[in-house]
C-alpha cells in the first residue's frame, strides 16, 4: 500500500475542480465585493484564486463577518459549539440569502 499524502489540498479533487461553464478566472467584481460587519455570508472556494483559499473544510460554511484584515475579511462561526475564526478573501465569499446587512 501507498501512504497517502497529508498535505493542505489532499483529498480535494471535487471540492476544487470546475464545470466547464465556470472555467478560468472569475470576474473582477467577484474579488472587489464588500461586506459589513455582521452579515452573514457562505464560504464558496474558487479554485483558480492567485492569493490563496481557506482550507476546503470549510467549503459551505455559513459564517458571520467580524471585520477586515487588509482586503480580506475575518470570519466567526460555530464548530461544535466552540467559537472559531477564519479569514478569506472576497472572491471565496458569497452573501448568505435572507439576511441582508443592516442600513
């Protein structure tokens, strides 16, 4: 038997290959979208990121924005009742439905 590797990225064929229609970079928009302390957003991996990706665990994750490190946000959320944090870049970042930020 082969001993398998225990890299960042082992084990993650599905979690970072593409459809055919999402093929290449993503738009510029996806990487310049801005979020509010307090919204809630999902973590969505984009595989073809120049800067980096939190690990693919995470992928799905419903977390709440807790402020900016640079261009990129700090996350919470809950993993097993125990508090922990994130950070990602926009582009791995999409608005959770049905809770808008507060105005």
């Amino acid at each position: 038997m082969v001993k398998s590797s225990k890299g960042f990225h082992s084990r993650t064929r599905g979690t970072l290959t593409k459809e055919v229609r999402e093929r290449g970079m993503p738009p510029i928009t996806r990487f310049l979208r801005t979020f509010e302390v307090g919204q809630r957003v999902v973590v969505r991996l984009e595989a073809s990121d120049p800067h980096g990706m939190p690990h693919p665990r995470y992928q799905g994750r419903v977390c709440t924005v807790i402020g900016r490190v640079g261009r990129a946000y700090r996350l919470e959320f809950r993993d097993g009742g125990k508090r922990k944090e994130l950070i990602a870049n926009p582009v791995h970042l999409d608005p959770a439905g049905g809770n808008p930020p507060d105005a």
